[in-house]
C-alpha cells in the first residue's frame, strides 16, 4: 500500500514541476527509469527473486516501467517549454492510464499475497 501512495505522490510532483510551484528540479532520465524509485528497486531485485514466478508479477514490472517512461515523457515536455502539452498527458494521456493501472495491479497482488 506505500507503494501505491508513492505512485498518487507522483501525479502532485509533476503537477507541481508543470506549474512551476514547487521547488523540486525533476530529471526526465531518472524519473523515467522503472528501477530509481523503491518501488522499482524491489520490482528489479528482492521482489523479482521472491515473487517473480506470480502470475501477476511480469504485468505490474510492464506497467510500472510504461508508468516511468510516461512521467519523464511529461518532464520532457516541460522541459522543452509546453507546459500546456506535459499538463495534457498527465491528465489524458498514457500517463493517467498508466497510472491507475499501476494502482489496480498494485492493490491487487498484495490482496492476493496477503491471501497466501
């Protein structure tokens, strides 16, 4: 479940970095990848070794990655000086499927863990 709250953390961060109200400097190359954050570092080692073989396991590790790749997209976009567009890809785009994808497999492995 703190992975879940980490990943709705996310949507605040970045509205922040499109808006330029936070004090957060966001790098799209670290933030992009699926294996910086401690979600990530689990999904790539301890929770791969323990729970790789679970049938739920290889479709969260895709999301997560797509989830990453989608907000660095939107850091980019900033970057570049659309905040127009970065605001539109977090609200509509992939980043906002993604993002609840992200939660629904989240939630759901852990009930099925919890289950076991």
């Amino acid at each position: 479940m703190n992975a879940i709250e980490a990943h709705v953390r996310w949507k605040i961060r970045l509205e922040a970095y499109i808006n330029k109200t936070g004090e957060e400097q966001l790098d799209a190359g670290v933030v992009g990848a699926d294996d910086q954050c401690v979600l990530g570092k689990w999904l790539h080692g301890h929770g791969d070794e323990k729970f790789g073989e679970h049938p739920l396991f290889p479709d969260l590790k895709t999301t997560h990655a797509h989830f990453h790749r989608c907000a660095g997209d939107i850091i980019r976009t900033v970057d570049a000086g659309d905040p127009e567009a970065a605001r539109k890809l977090l609200m509509q785009g992939d980043y906002a499927r993604y993002s609840h994808r992200i939660k629904s497999e989240l939630a759901r492995m852990s009930l099925e863990l919890e289950s076991d």
